[in-house]
C-alpha cells in the first residue's frame, strides 16, 4: 500500500494516554463518530437515548506524524498535501467515519506493563524496546480503519470496520456561549472525589449550588445529594488551588430578548439526576481540570482537560461530556428561569450551618491530619457512636448531622426519619 | 496385578497435573515400565497426552501380565488434592499403591461389577514431634481399564505436518498480546516453513492479525521440501494455516507458558500439536493435539 492511497496516515507513542482517554468515550457510546482534521483526530458518540454527548479531540501534536489527504477523495491524485507543511489550505477539510468505539478500545488497551516482567534476558533494556508505536491508517469511505502497533518482537495489525456516517444530534447539544448562566473551573481529582462521596450515599437527585463573590474565597459551590436517607452537603472548597474560577450569570428580559449579566449577588440553583453524573464522574479521575458550564437552556458541559503523564509538552486532550439538567418542562422552561435563582428552598438547605459535623476535601498531600474525611467520619461512626468528632473550623466539607438530637446514636444503618425537609443522614 | 510407587518431589507430578486439569477431569493414568502417561481424551475435542519418566519415582514397580502394563481411569482432582496435601506437608515420602476397593455389603451380583473398581491409595507420614507422627492416607477410587479398552486408546497420528516450530519464552508476549481478543470463537494459526508465526483472529466487524517479528527455528521438513522444489524455489516461504478454537487455542498459550521448551506443529487445516518439555532434566512432556475446524468444501 502507498501513501499515495492512503486518505489519513499518522503515528503516535502515546497508547497508553490514548487507551485512558478513549475509555470514557467508550463508557458512554457503542459507535463513535471519528473526524479527523487538521486540528487532530475528534471522536464523538452519544448514549443509547441521545442524553449525554461526549466528544474527545486528540490533538495533533499526540502524534509524531500525522497526514491528511482529505481531498483524495474527491481528486482522486496528485495533489497529495501534507497537512504538516500546509495547514492553512486544508483549514476547511475533513473526513469523517463511524467505528465501534468499544473494539477500537479493546485493542488499543494494550498492558505492556507485564511484557518487561518475564524472562531474565531483558530486564536492561525494559525501557524503550518495548514502547509500542501505533499507526492510524484510512483510505476512505467504505474501506476499515486499520491501526497498526509495532514494538521491536510483535507486529500487530487490526481492521475496523467503517459505517456510514451515523445520526447527528450535535444540534441538539451545541452550547451557546452567549448564553450561559454559570462557568467554572475545578480540580479532576477533587470534583471526582465529590462524585464519589455523592455516589456513596446513594444519590438520587444532585442540586448544584453556586453564589459568585468578590472575595474569592467566599465564593460558594456546594453539591447536595438527595437520597433515601435525607440529604448530604457537601462544600466544594473555595481556595484558588480548587476553585480556579467561578462566573454566575442572569439574565434579564430586554424588550423581547434576554441579557445576561455577571451577578454576585444572586445564588444559581441547577437540578439533576444523578445517574447522568454516575455515568461520567470515572472519568474526571484522570482529568487535570474541569470546566463545568450550563447554558440558560440547561444543557451542561464538563470539559476534561487530560494531560500526559508521561510527555509534559503535550497540551492534554480534551473530553466533553454534555448533558442536560433535569427539570420538568411544566416547572421549567426557557422563559421560566427564575426559578433557578435565589431559590429559597435550596438557600435553606445550604444555610442552615448549625450543628453541622464538617468532612473535609482537598487532595491529599494538602489534608490536615487534624480534620476528618468522609472515611474517617463514616469509620467512627461505626466503632465508636458515643464519641462523635470534633467539628473543625474550616468549611471544606459539610454533611448533614442533626444525630445529636437523637437521644442515642445508632450504630447501625437505620431507615429514614418521618419525611422532613432535612432528614439526618444515617449511615 | 502390582502397582507400588513412591514420591519424594511432586514437582513434576503436579505441574503435569495441573497443566491439563482444565481440559478435563476424567484421565487415563497408564503405567507402563518405563512411563506413567497420563491421557485426557474425549471424542472430537482436544487431548493431551502426557508422559512422566520412571526416573521420577524413586521407587516405581508395576507387574501385571499384559507386558507389566496396567492402565486405570479416574478424577485427576482428588489426585492432585492428595499431592498437594502431601506437598505442604513435612513427610519426606509418599506411597502410591493400587489396593482392591473396600465393599461394605458385598453381595454376589455387585462382586462383578465392582471386579474393576479398584482404588489408589496415597499414604504418607507427616513427623509432628520427635516422638509423635501423624499418618494420613487418601483412597482416590479408580476403574482398571480391561486390555482391549486399553489398546483402543491411541496417540492422535497426523497424516501430514508442514511446519513444526520450536518456540521459547520469548513468543509469551505474543500470546499475552491475543487475549485481549475474546470476541470470536475461533483463532487462526499460520506458520511459514521458514519460521514466520502469525496469529488472526476475524470477528463481524474487526478483523486481527499479530505476527512475530523474528523468524524462528523450524524444522525441516524432508517431504515437504522435495515435493516444493518441483514446481517453485526452495527460498519460497510458504505459509500454513489451521483454524482451531480459541478457547483451546488459550489452554494452549497457558501450557506453553508452563513450560521449559514447546515445539509447534502444524497439519495444515488439520490439528495444531503443541510438544511441551516440562522440565530441564526432559522427565515429562505433555503433547497437546487441538483438531481443526472442518473446511467447507466448496
């Protein structure tokens, strides 16, 4: 086979970033549309009922070679341009296919790790002889998607096959810049942490809570689960390091359109299910930061910056999750968003700070020893009920502990108290 | 009818055992003067055949009056069960013996039908004190095959073999590499009278091919090459394939992993036989015969 057939053509050592990142495009989707363009290799998939989008670009620098003869196509020779030397003229052109995301992620997953682990004879040169290099490789419509991995014993060649461009629904899920109502910046690993806990206690409902502040480190973003057993705070710490940036938006009607002006002063409610978040917060693990948006139509975005370990020069590939907040159409509608502001319901739910136990969050070489995770706090829970924590003066963390109104504390799991706002949570 | 053996290592005993413990349970032990082959064999399904050198026990005494053979069938688990008791064990010595099976009620009709039910006794001895040992015995029942069933058991003959290939630990990586690939049922081996080894595997909508980078060492055919010369260059590599199932294609790649050296053979569309020395001083090897699928004729 010549270049010369060849529509796409490109070559990478970073398998074992590619592996992770398709990963979560796989825990979505079955069949993944791929488009390649000057900017790098994009794939999109959706869920099976079109409810979450997530689309992931790897970006060109990933690859040590990368040509794109998108107009082979359609001249059928001689002009062979390589994107390398040219990107301007190709700017505009791009091919697309659709493959089955999950084979394509079983075979890109390869383990290398136990390759160095036999046979004494290579112990000294584990280092670079067995680093896999990987080939993309199309020749256009109706032909597989072939990827090649070579180490210096084994060649292996796989073929995808190629669909027909699948159903769009990438309208649906634009998001308007214009238009949005809350844009912030976290930590991967923390907000991941978050999802965790939420997960832990059996989340049903996740109302997202955020009120900007001039003062940065008065900035609130709380995270409150609804479940079985009452409702669970928890505080997203607020330091620079966590919290990197935090921008509230409300609109306002002007004759027949809407403004959107930055305010501080009023608190942005958003509703979801939390099964959508138990989805994708997985993925937030191998992120170095998200950015979480929503847009006055509800549709939110969390956009994973994902680096390299193992080349700090690449930028990172970005996946995007996009979904949209849950709210019934009768309760809520673009021109009913009033309700997202300043409800008062949630305003109670994160004020009422009295008697409140603190669980802390932060990563964990910044834990103060003193102060107790959610771990530790379910632990002793358990083993010694009488003796209950110390609540701790910072605000990291904050789960709902009303059990000393309880003449005694449980020690073992108990079924929810008579429905009220603010059941305790037992655990 | 005679049989008295003693064990001192299970090393070579167990890791046999062990090897084709997940083909199946059921197995042919037969005792002849210089081996003890161990047969695990079904109709139309793998088999592997297994021989352990007389040198491994220290004591090995087998009488019987077809030529001192004497051939029973039984459950390889509790057998390996017994061994590795023994094995944890601080004994120094365990005794293998073929005893008649104890009968409770023995009535006149049951006398005939049980003539062949016989059972192996494992005895050992384990020191607890200076004083004091413990003895522990294993009765593992057994059927003593009569000669004509013995005889009817067979090692599988290939008509024809193209290439036979000797592989060493360093092709582990190959096989590692395939098992990603759990999808289709079946695997195709190809292998080339020059030394090239190619795996595939095609599935509805992905199709694999790993090759091995490196020639490796092959055997040379004597018939083949002759009838090759005739019509093309000697320098030609020709490839052979045989498509097996994977699953017995995996408990081949896990044997192979178990073993000191394996040769390779391909009947092409025929069987894949994979010849395994166990161990460095060569007492066992285990040959595993994997049928091919049946060709369509078109």
């Amino acid at each position: 086979m010549s270049s010369h057939d060849l529509v796409f053509l490109a070559t990478t050592n970073a398998l074992s970033h590619i592996s992770s990142v398709l990963g979560c495009i796989a825990s979505i989707g079955t069949t993944a549309k791929v488009t390649i363009n000057s900017h790098g290799v994009h794939f999109t998939a959706y869920n099976d009922n079109q409810t979450i989008r997530v689309a992931l670009t790897l970006a060109k620098s990933l690859f040590t070679s990368f040509i794109l003869n998108a107009d082979h196509n359609a001249q059928e020779s001689n002009t062979q341009i390589s994107v390398t030397q040219d990107s301007d003229q190709l700017e505009e052109s791009e091919i697309s296919l659709s493959l089955d995301v999950q084979l394509f992620v079983e075979s890109v997953n390869i383990h290398t790790s136990h390759q160095t682990t036999f046979g004494g004879n290579n112990a000294s040169t584990n280092t670079d002889k067995n680093e896999i290099e990987c080939t993309f490789s199309y020749q256009g419509d109706g032909h597989p998607f072939a990827v090649i991995f070579e180490d210096n014993a084994i060649l292996e060649r796989v073929e995808f096959q190629t669909y027909a461009d699948q159903e769009d629904f990438e309208e649906r899920f634009s998001l308007d810049e214009t238009e949005l109502v809350l844009s912030t910046l976290l930590s991967g690993s923390l907000l991941y942490d978050v999802m965790k806990d939420l997960k832990d206690v059996n989340t049903d409902a996740l109302i997202v809570y955020v009120k900007d502040n001039p003062i940065p480190s008065n900035r609130k973003l709380v995270f409150i689960s609804q479940s079985e057993i009452g409702h669970s705070k928890h505080q997203y710490p607020s330091q620079k390091i966590y919290l990197q940036d935090l921008s509230v938006w409300k609109p306002q009607k002007m004759n027949d359109n809407l403004e959107f002006n930055q305010t501080i002063s009023d608190s942005l409610t958003c509703y979801y299910r939390f099964e959508t978040w138990a989805k994708i917060f997985r993925s937030f693990k191998i992120s170095n930061r998200i950015k979480l948006q929503k847009s006055i139509s509800g549709l939110t975005s969390t956009s994973l910056l994902v680096r390299n370990p193992h080349d700090q020069s690449y930028t990172g590939s970005v996946i995007d999750f996009r979904f949209w907040e849950n709210v019934n159409d009768e309760e809520i509608d673009n021109l009913n968003w009033e309700y997202c502001y300043n409800n008062t319901h949630v305003e109670q739910l994160v004020e009422d700070d009295q008697n409140i136990k603190i669980i802390q969050y932060a990563l964990s070489n910044n834990l103060d020893p003193n102060q107790i995770t959610l771990d530790d706090y379910l632990k002793r829970r358990e083993t010694r009920s009488h003796a209950r924590p110390q609540a701790t003066e910072t605000p990291f963390i904050i789960l709902d502990d009303n059990s000393h109104k309880e003449p005694e504390p449980s020690t073992t799991r108990r079924t929810p108290a008579p429905s009220t706002i603010d059941i305790p949570l037992f655990l | 009818m005679k049989l008295k053996l003693c064990v001192s290592n299970t090393d070579v005993l167990l890791s046999t055992l062990s090897a084709i413990q997940p083909l199946r349970k059921l197995c042919v032990l037969r005792f002849t003067p210089v081996h003890l082959c161990i047969i695990s064999m079904a109709l139309n399904e793998p088999q592997a055949w297994c021989k352990i050198s007389q040198e491994v026990f220290p004591l090995y005494e087998v009488e019987s009056i077809r030529d001192n053979v004497l051939c029973v069938e039984t459950n390889i688990d509790p057998l390996i069960n017994a061994l590795r008791n023994f094995d944890k064990s601080n004994s120094d010595g365990l005794s293998i013996r073929l005893q008649r099976r104890p009968v409770a009620n023995e009535g006149p009709e049951s006398s005939k039908k049980n003539r062949s039910m016989a059972v192996l006794s494992l005895i050992y001895t384990e020191h607890v004190s200076m004083a004091s040992s413990r003895s522990y015995s294993f009765k593992i029942p057994v059927k003593v095959l009569k000669a004509e069933i013995d005889q009817g058991i067979v090692e599988p003959q290939l008509t024809h073999a193209e290439v036979l290939m000797k592989l060493d630990r360093d092709i582990l990586p190959l096989f590692r590499r395939i098992e990603r690939y759990k999808r289709s049922g079946y695997i195709c081996v190809t292998g080339t009278n020059r030394g090239r080894l190619e795996l595939s595997i095609e599935e509805d909508s992905r199709k694999v091919q790993l090759s091995w980078k490196e020639f490796l060492q092959v055997q040379q055919l004597e018939g083949e090459t002759q009838q090759q010369s005739q019509f093309s260059t000697q320098d030609q590599d020709m490839p052979h394939s045989v498509q097996i199932k994977l699953k017995d294609w995996r408990l081949g790649a896990k044997l192979t992993e178990l073993c000191y050296k394996v040769v390779m053979i391909i009947s092409e569309n025929h069987a894949l036989v994979l010849h395994c020395i166990l161990n460095e001083d060569e007492t066992a090897e285990v040959t595993y015969y994997i049928g091919g699928k049946i060709q369509d004729q078109e």
